[in-house]
C-alpha cells in the first residue's frame, strides 16, 4: 500500500514544485482553481503536498530559445 506523504507547503514552496510564481497560486486560489488546505494564525496559506502530488511534475523541463535581428544585415549577428 501507497504512503501519503501528508506535509504542508506555503505558497512559495508549492509554486516552485509546480514551476510557477507564487502570484499564480495566489490567483488560482482567488479564482478557485485551488482550495488551500488550511491558513496559520497569520492567514498565510498551507497546502497538503498530497492533494497536488499529480500535478507536480518529474521530469525535467525544456526551454527553447528565439533569437530574431531587425535586418537582413545583422543575420550575421545570430
């Protein structure tokens, strides 16, 4: 049997496993795409890594990148 691994994140360490800003689940909160499991006296936000195991993902990510020049002239540039 599966054990939950049953810890609580804040809002900053529950963005960096998701690859987002912590703005973004701010916002996803407001807009309910979230629920938080729970808020501290200080009404800071907690979420229980459980509830969110099968959105973060294991492997790595990928960046592209695009580079453009103003003129033919500066092709050479890239």
């Amino acid at each position: 049997m599966k054990r939950l691994d049953f810890s609580l994140l804040s809002v900053g360490e529950l963005a960096a496993k998701l690859g987002v800003a912590s703005a973004t689940i701010r916002r996803w909160c407001r807009a309910g795409k979230l629920t938080e499991t729970l808020r501290t006296v200080g009404n800071h936000r907690r979420f229980a890594s459980c509830s969110f195991s099968h959105l973060i993902k294991k492997e790595e990510r990928r960046s592209i990148g695009y580079a453009r020049v103003s003129s033919h002239g500066q092709k050479s540039d890239l």
